[in-house]
C-alpha cells in the first residue's frame, strides 16, 4: 500500500481508504448497505492488513449508528488508525441542529466523540457548503477544536472552487489553521472537479479525498450496454446526481472491460486505479457491502495503469470545457498546461 502526505499537511494516509457508509443500516442508508459490529470488524481487520489507515465515517450515515458501529468494531485498533468523520446535517429537527455554525459544531463534535468511543478525531470535516453561517465563525471553531485536542486536522467537502479559495483567505487573514483537505465526487463519470477544484487543490496543496469513485457503482460493470439493470444497487435508493449520459457511461465501460479483460483485474479495480493516478489525488475511498466486495477494491492498489490506458480512459470520458476553461486552454495553452500527474 502506497500512503501519501494528506494536503500541505505531516498526516501520511493510505491511497485507498474505507469509507463507512454501509455500516448501521438504518433508514435509507440500509439500501447501501446494513454491516453490523462482527462483519465490521472483519472489513477493518481485512483493511489494515492491506494497508489502509484512513477510515472515513459522517454523522449523518445511518443517522448515527454508522459512527457508533465503528466505534464498536475498532476497539484497541483505534490507535493504529487515522480516523475522520464529518459534520453538517442535522441527526434531529429543531434550531441549531445543523449547518457550520460554531454551536452545531462543537455539539456535534462532542456526539461523535461519543459515538466514536474516542476522545480525539483525527481530521473533522464540513460535509458541506453553509451559506447561512459567516465563513469565519465556522473556521474559528475549527480552529478551536483543534487546540483543545478534540480534533487533530479538518477538512472540508462537496465546496465549490471559490468557497474553498475564500475558505483559506479567512484562515491566513486570521492566522488559523486552513482545511488540509477536500473530500470530492471524483470518478470517470464525474470529471466536473477537474476544472476548478483539481486546480484549486493543486496550486494550494489541499488534498483530495476522491468518494464514489465507482459513482454509486455504475462503474462497477454492473451496469452495460444492453442488459437489465442489477436489482442489487445504490443507485435503487440514491439516484446519482446529475443526468447520467448513458451513452458516455456505456463508452466508459466498454473501455474498462478491454483494460480488465487484458489486465485480468475487475472493472471496479481499473476504474479505481484510473481516480488513483489523477494529480492532486490523496486518497480514494472505497465501500463494500461484503467481503469478497472489500478484497476485490483493495486489489485496485496493487498494481498501476499504463500511461496509454490512463490517456484512453481520459478521452473516452472526456467531458466539453466549461468557459473560461477551454478559453485559456484554447488560446493560452502555453501559460494555462493542464495539471499532469507527478507522483
């Protein structure tokens, strides 16, 4: 297992990394998965033993059971772990029971220690953009959970290019520590982020923590050109955002099946592989409802893309350039290169 520096931060952390998602199993998130406490603790025994030592939750993932079940299964290996949760929705109704604010946050912060069984979080992350809440207020508390040792880093994730860049004017204004990371939809169906966010992150050394690189496993190879859709799926209980291009999706797969045929790999293993190789790319979070899920992810570390596979893959799911994007790469291309992958 490769591990790499997380941002412009000291935190060394596993290029893939297991996201939480399927544990607890209440309410809509049953649908993605219902891993109790023993299944748990095999995933993350089969996790470590792989190399993985960033473990990825939210409070809001089955409403609090995801956190409390993790908890649980970590026990003693708690310490041998990075372990990052999230803060943003609220888990009740009522006033101050959501958003950035700097009440909701310490609260939240306090119940996921609880639930978490631990007393310090090693990065704390917004789970989203509060519009409502002075940037400032939220990054100061941030801040301030961080000196009293509840928190050790926090990122931030789902913000758009210019709330990340305002993000860290406020906290180099204020002189506090700034988000070390952003956690991003980044996969071969999802390529928005290369316009502004790849960039912002790259030039301010934030790292990326890339969720649903399989996008709620349509790039699985579940899902193909003329055959029935799975009745086992996410996307049968959480629509993947946007309007899918069916035709583009099919394009994609088409060129991961060649890829896996030849490697003798899974499809999820080369659709995996290909988020891994991108610029700016710190870690990718991956799921799995069972095992035999888990150890075929995992495999996606072991070995590397070609350079002319990754370029393959790029032009098959290639997306138009928004304005000013293809501006500057039309008429400035010399001044504006498009990021390259140094690892």
């Amino acid at each position: 297992m490769e591990y790499r520096l997380l941002g412009a931060s000291g935190l060394e952390v596993s290029v893939l990394s297991f996201g939480t998602m399927t544990l607890g199993g209440e309410g809509r998130f049953a649908a993605m998965g219902n891993v109790q406490v023993e299944e748990a603790r095999r995933h993350i025994e089969i996790c470590i033993d792989a190399g993985v030592n960033l473990f990825d939750t939210a409070d809001i993932y089955s409403f609090g059971k995801s956190e409390e079940v993790l908890g649980q299964a970590l026990g003693a290996r708690r310490k041998e772990i990075v372990l990052a949760t999230k803060a943003f929705v609220g888990l009740e109704p009522g006033a101050n029971r959501a958003g950035l604010s700097r009440r909701h946050l310490m609260e939240a912060c306090e119940a996921s220690l609880r639930r978490l069984r631990t007393d310090c979080i090693d990065l704390y992350q917004a789970h989203n953009f509060d519009s409502l809440t002075p940037l400032d207020e939220t990054l100061r508390a941030f801040d301030d959970l961080t000196r009293e040792g509840k928190i050790r880093y926090f990122g931030c994730s789902n913000y758009a290019g210019w709330q990340l860049m305002k993000a860290h004017s406020i906290s180099d204004r204020l002189g506090i520590r700034r988000y070390i990371s952003q956690q991003i939809n980044y996969s071969l169906l999802a390529r928005d982020a290369e316009h502004e966010l790849v960039p912002a992150g790259l030039d301010q050394r934030t790292g990326i923590m890339a969720w649903s690189p399989l996008q709620f496993g349509l790039l699985s190879g579940k899902f193909r050109r003329g055959q029935a859709k799975p009745s086992e799926s996410r996307l049968n209980s959480l629509d993947a955002p946007g309007t899918i291009d069916e035709e583009r999706l099919y394009k994609i797969v088409d060129a991961l099946t060649e890829i896996a045929s030849r490697r003798e790999v899974s499809i999820s293993q080369v659709a995996l592989n290909w988020v891994l190789q991108k610029p700016g790319v710190d870690t990718v979070i991956i799921g799995a409802r069972n095992e035999q899920q888990l150890r075929d992810n995992l495999a996606a570390a072991t070995w590397a893309l070609t350079g002319a596979d990754v370029e393959r893959l790029d032009e098959v799911s290639a997306l138009p350039l928004p304005y000013p994007c293809w501006h500057q790469r039309k008429f400035a291309v010399d001044r504006n290169p498009p990021p390259k992958h140094v690892r």
